[in-house]
C-alpha cells in the first residue's frame, strides 16, 4: 500500500476515527526505534515491560490455575 492510499483512506474516515489512528501510530513509533539496518525492534524486551510482575504480590494468585479455575466456576457456571 502507498503513501498516497494510505493518505486517502486515512481522509476519509471520519475525524474521530482519524484521531486513533494518528494516536496508533505516536504509540507505534514510541514502542519501536528503527536501527540502522532498516528492520524495526521492540525498544524493550518482554521482561523489561512495565506490566511484568504487576501481580506478583497477590495472595489470591499464588497458585493461577487454581485462581483461573475458581474465576471460571464463578463466572459461567
């Protein structure tokens, strides 16, 4: 796909829809740096994520599967 397409699909969509594509993109280009070979990388690597650990320090999910399985039970049965 071209610049060009890309540009006239991009004008057509209506403007709140345009605003998360602009947004997609300023995330894109904040989560991936090129390097000097052209080929896009990961700017962190996965255990270098924010998110990793978020829930290391819950009592309630010491055990997981236990924890997915009682969520399971409670939530479709």
């Amino acid at each position: 796909m071209s610049q060009e397409q890309i540009l006239r699909d991009l004008s057509v969509l209506p403007p709140s829809t345009r605003r998360l594509v602009i947004d997609f993109i300023a995330f894109l280009r904040m989560r991936y740096v090129e390097e000097g070979s052209g080929e896009v990388k990961p700017s962190l690597a996965l255990r270098d994520e924010p998110f990793v650990g978020i829930w290391r320090d819950r009592k309630d999910m010491v055990d997981s599967s236990e924890w997915v399985r009682k969520v399971r039970t409670q939530e479709w049965s």
